[in-house]
C-alpha cells in the first residue's frame, strides 16, 4: 500500500535520511523504532510531504505522492497524526474533528463519523465544546487520533502516540490503536515506547543515524540481542 | 454636572471612533494570525477604498455606506492578488528572512500612496453626503434629562455598521469551514496542511478578506474625515497599536483594543487638547508593550485555556 523507495533527505546542507526504503501492506500495523534524533519523524514528515526527498521516491496506492501538493495526501487515504498532538487549541474539541473532516467523502459523511469518533472516544463527547488546549494529555492525543479518524484513512502514521502520557494513557492509545486495527486500517506508527509497540505491530523496522539497520517480523525483533540491549534495556 | 457631562459625550465619542478602530484593526490582526506578518500596508489598502468610495460618490452620486459593498470586494481581490503574486513568491526563497516580507509591504503601501499622488494629486477631498448634519439630542428623546448628550448621525451609522461587520466576521470564522481553515492555520500552520488545508489559499483568502475589512471600515471612515493620499500611515500606526494592545492575531482582543485606544484618544483630546492624540496613541503602544506584552489576548488566554 505504501512504499519508500530509497529517500535521501537533507535538513539544509545536513542529511538526516540515508537511502531508506521500506513498505507498509495492506491490513498491517508496521512500526518504525529507533532512538531520538535516529529520523522516524522525517521520515513520516517526508512522506506526508512536510520535507521534500532530494532523491528515491514515495508510491502510495500506485501513485507516487512525492511530487503532489503535501494538502492532497488526505483526499487519497492518507493521513498523519503528528507528534506532540499539533490540535488547534483555541478551537473546540468539536472544531478540531471538523477540520480532519474538509475533503471530499469524509465531509459529507461529517456527522456519522463524527458520532463514531465519540462512540470510541466517549470522554470527547463529554467535552466537545471544550476548547483543545483545555483537555488532559490523553485526551488531546485521543482527539489527535479522532481527527485523523475523520478524514476517513486508508493508511494512518501516528507519531509517538505515546509521548507524556501516564502509563495507564499509554495502554488505552495501544488498546484503541488494536481497535482501529481490528476494523481494517493499516497503521505505520512511529514509536519509542519500543516494548509495547512490537507487542501490537506485525512488523517492524530498526532505524539508527538515518538508516535503516534492521527489519523484520515485531515478535522476532522483541526477540532480537542487538534490539534487546538497545531499546529494551534487557 | 457640566464635567459629568463632557466626560460621558467624551465617552461616547470614544467609543464611537473605537468601533471603527476596531474594525482597523481585526483587518490587520486577522492578517497577522495567518501569515505571522504585519502588513504595514493597512493603512494605504483602506486609503485605496476610500478613493474608490469618493469617486463612486462624487462620479455617480454613490452614498459611502452603499459603497462599501462596492470598495470591500474590490480590496479583498486587491489583497489576494497582492499575497498570491508579491507575498507569496517572498516566501518561498528560503533565505530570505520573514522581516523581508514585512519590508515588502512597507514597499507596497509607498506605491499605493505614490500612485495616488500621481493620479489624484495630494487634494484634501470629502464626500458631503445631504445628511452630515443631522445630529440626535438626548434632550430630544428625554425631555427632563439632567444631562445633555449628542451624537452624529454619522458617527452612530459608521458604528452600528462596524458592529454588523464584526458580527458577519465572527460568524463566518466561527461557523463555517472556510473560517474553521483560517483559524486553524493561524494556530497551527503545519498541523493545517496535515489536515488538507491548502494553507497557501487560505493565505491568500486572509489577506482579501482583511484586505476587504479595512476598505470597509475606510468606507464608514470618509463621510466624517478628509482624503488625502498620504493619509494612510496614520491608521496603519493606528492598526498597529491596535494589534499590539490586542495581541497579535487575536480578533477579540482587536475589538477591545479598538474600543479602548478610541476612548484613550478621545478623552486625552478633551482633556489634554487636540494635538495630544497620537501621543496618547503611543502611551498605550509602549504601556502595552512594557506592561502587557502578550496584549489583551494574553489576559483572555489564561482564563480560558486555565494556563
């Protein structure tokens, strides 16, 4: 479904990506794990079309996306929850889903979905004429994930959906990223929560300094030394 | 009772000439919050649609308050073409720095007040409308009234309509998706293209759209003042102070920075005298900034977002 074809990316004159390739199917929830600075970020920042690839190309669905306009990527499937949540906190919990909800098909279904979103979320509905910026750590990030919901994706990127979440948080972003799974979405999630992220992902890719080090199934990566030593601390 | 009375008509006065202020001023912010730039071509953008609302009248007859409707859409075409084709192609040269395009618009608003020297000379213009004159009393409405109090027909047309265009731009930016994309880009630009926001139009439908409030508010402004082509610096100083006072980006903070820079200046001319208005105008500015830097907004933010 997608597929990252040997991209190089610069930061100016600095390169950050290293020639990474690596794909997402159908129906999968990969991840990509690595320590801070490794470029998981850039690299989803690359492919929602925040940062442009100097070489190596992105096909999503067939069409390579890399040289669309980064606003379109959301008409065909594809939708990015960005690190630290990014909501729009002077706008409404209510306000925010709409605005994941502009484009074509997903605004004409607005309020089904909508009503979706607050059955699987039902702490959002409590607060939907909350203004954003009010809401709890974990209640922003369920509303970051709702209004990527909104936009009716075929394939979601959440970027370290865990970050400054209680434990407890942690659990119920993993719980309803497996929810969302079951009915269907392929996720690509970026995490440092490396633990519980193999435990739900199929498959997995290590990144260190920009380049893809390792690959392969999530439960034998957890398995792995080199893995183990590095990111579980075990 | 007579101090009590020049400090009420003060007041109203203040208030009167705030209302348009502020509508100067959301121009000027709703811009800032988008493009996170000052468009020190405000003033020269609302001196364009005051010629245009003095030709329409002296040319055809054209009432000011009519052509509003004429002077806003042509201004809100002006701005988007001026952010579509002078703005935007600033900022994809990456080395440039974002002051640039603030520079730019200094640039922009020279041109236009060149251009009107050239085609208009610097004549001191108004458009008489049959009814400047028309003044209510209170005396009239309230026979036994201990005080006395005025107010122009003009001045209180110019507010009410000032009031009606804050309100159509509140709903607008509040109810519909359009306004939702503005709002939500001025927030969080990035997280806006993430979403599907064409933040690139947005841009450019903000710089109409607060291109067009100004040429409203300079439509409301020409039956009470004189034209001249040089007259726009003057309310972008004034825009901007407003801006500040407010808080950068911040539409409520605008309309309550408007009000209260209005009855500022109208209360230091009666007391102070005339010429001290702009000086009261630069108080605030500076109070503002050493006493409330993150402007009005700031104040409202913190009971809002409980931070």
């Amino acid at each position: 479904m997608l597929e990252v074809k040997n991209i190089d990316v610069f930061y100016g004159d600095l390169q950050v990506i290293f020639d990474v390739s690596f794909g997402v199917n159908k129906g999968e929830v990969v991840a990509l794990i690595g320590a801070n600075g490794a470029g998981k970020s850039t690299i989803l920042r690359t492919i929602s079309g925040l940062v442009h690839p100097v070489r190596g190309d992105i096909v999503f669905d067939g069409q390579t996306i890399n040289k669309l306009h980064n606003y379109s990527l959301i008409e065909l499937g594809l939708v990015h929850v960005p690190e630290a949540r990014r909501l729009f906190p002077e706008m409404t919990v209510e306000e925010n889903l709409d605005i994941g909800s502009l484009r074509g098909q997903a605004k004409k279904q607005r309020k089904v979905n909508k009503d979706k979103i607050f059955e699987l979320f039902p702490r959002l509905l409590e607060r939907r004429r909350q203004l954003a910026g009010t809401l709890s750590g974990g209640e922003q990030q369920m509303l970051a994930i709702g209004r990527g919901l909104m936009s009716l994706p075929k394939l979601m990127m959440l970027d370290e959906p865990s970050l400054g979440l209680a434990p407890i948080l942690v659990k119920e972003v993993f719980r309803v990223i497996e929810q969302v799974r079951s009915e269907g979405m392929t996720v690509l999630i970026v995490e440092q929560n490396v633990k519980q992220t193999l435990a739900i992902a199929d498959r997995a890719y290590v990144l260190e300094n920009g380049k893809l080090v390792m690959s392969g199934k999530a439960a034998d990566l957890a398995n792995d030394e080199h893995v183990r030593a590095a990111y579980l601390g075990v | 009772m007579v101090q009590l009375e020049v400090f009420l008509q003060t007041l109203v006065s203040g208030l009167l000439l705030g209302g348009l202020y502020a509508l100067i001023g959301l121009g000027m912010t709703l811009i800032m919050g988008v493009m996170k730039i000052i468009n020190l071509a405000h003033g020269e953008l609302m001196m364009v649609a005051m010629y245009i609302a003095y030709w329409l009248f002296t040319l055809l007859g054209v009432d000011p308050y009519v052509a509003v409707f004429i002077a806003s859409p042509a201004l809100f075409i002006l701005g988007v073409l001026i952010q579509k084709y002078l703005i935007t192609p600033v900022i994809k040269v990456e080395s440039i720095l974002p002051e640039n395009q603030v520079i730019l618009t200094v640039g922009i608003g020279m041109v236009l007040a060149s251009l009107a020297t050239v085609f208009f000379k610097s004549d001191y213009r108004s458009t008489p409308v049959d009814y400047a004159s028309v003044t209510w009393y209170l005396s009239d409405f309230w026979q036994n009234s201990p005080i006395e109090l005025s107010i122009s027909l003009l001045w209180a047309v110019s507010f009410v309509f000032s009031i009606l265009i804050t309100l159509a731009l509140w709903f607008f930016l509040s109810r519909t998706d359009i306004g939702k994309q503005i709002r939500a880009t001025s927030q969080d630009s990035d997280a806006a293209i993430l979403m599907g926001i064409n933040v690139n139009r947005v841009r450019a439908f903000s710089f109409g759209l607060g291109s067009a409030i100004v040429a409203a508010a300079g439509c409301l402004f020409i039956p009470l003042y004189y034209l001249y082509p040089a007259l726009g610096g003057q309310f972008t100083l004034i825009a901007f102070v407003i801006t500040i006072l407010g808080g950068l980006g911040s539409n409520i903070g605008a309309i309550i920075g408007g009000l209260i820079l209005g009855v500022f200046e109208s209360m230091t001319s009666t007391y102070i005298g005339m010429g001290w208005a702009p000086v009261g105008r630069f108080a605030i500015f500076i109070a503002a900034l050493v006493f409330l830097p993150g402007g009005i907004a700031s104040l409202l933010k913190s009971r809002r977002l409980g931070k």
